[in-house]
C-alpha cells in the first residue's frame, strides 16, 4: 500500500467511527409553563442524547417567526439538555419546534422535537 493509500485508509476510518458513536441526537422538547402570559418568560428545554466530543447545531422555532440556533460542543461543556428562554407579546397558541441546523463548522443534530405553549393576556389589574 503507498502512502497516499493509507492516509485515505485512516481518514476514511476516522469518519466512519466518528459518525457512528458521535451523534447527538434531539429526544425531545418541553415549554415551562405550557400557560403563560404576554411578555413573560417560558423556558423551552430541549433533551438530547450524545457522546463524548460530539459537536453539533440545533435551530429552535418559536412559532412566531423567530428562532434561536445553539451550538452543542462537548468539549465547550455545552450539552444536553440546552435551555433558552423565550417571551411572547401577543396571545396564542404557539408551536415551538427544535430541528437539526447546519452553523458553521458544526453539522446538523439528528432527530427534532416540538411542543406547545399557551399565551395569554396579563389579567386587569
């Protein structure tokens, strides 16, 4: 084998189990409180499952034509479960969704999750 062999052996090698045992993977999102009311903040908790150095970028839709892109870097201690928190200015019933999103160097999670939340307008004081 030439060296040129081997190098493409070893890098093919190294994908191939980095992308087997390194896959972080979206299980699931949960809004606290599922009722809240205008300008209040719901916490949004996206769960996840991942090994070791394992790097990837997730997109969290909030319903309202906004959104929230983390970056899950194991090496940064950034994992799962990630939390943001988010607030509404108008009443409704919003579906917040989690999906994997490409950002820079780190590729797309695996899996998506969605939930609901409920906004309401502040009772009169």
């Amino acid at each position: 084998m030439t060296d040129k062999q081997i190098v493409l052996m070893a890098c093919l090698l190294a994908f191939g189990l980095g992308s087997a045992y390194a896959e972080p993977t979206i299980t699931g999102m949960k809004a606290s409180p599922a009722r809240v009311n205008t300008k209040a903040a719901v916490k949004v908790v996206v769960s996840g499952k991942g090994l070791e150095d394992a790097i990837c970028a997730l997109r969290i839709n909030f319903g309202d034509g906004s959104a929230a892109v983390r970056e899950m870097d194991w090496s940064k201690k950034v994992r799962f479960p990630i939390a943001v928190k988010k607030s509404y200015s108008k009443p409704g019933k919003y579906r917040i969704s989690v999906v994997g999103a490409r950002s820079g160097m780190y590729l797309k999670c695996l899996g998506s999750a969605a939930t609901t939340v409920t906004v309401v307008a502040p009772p009169p004081k």
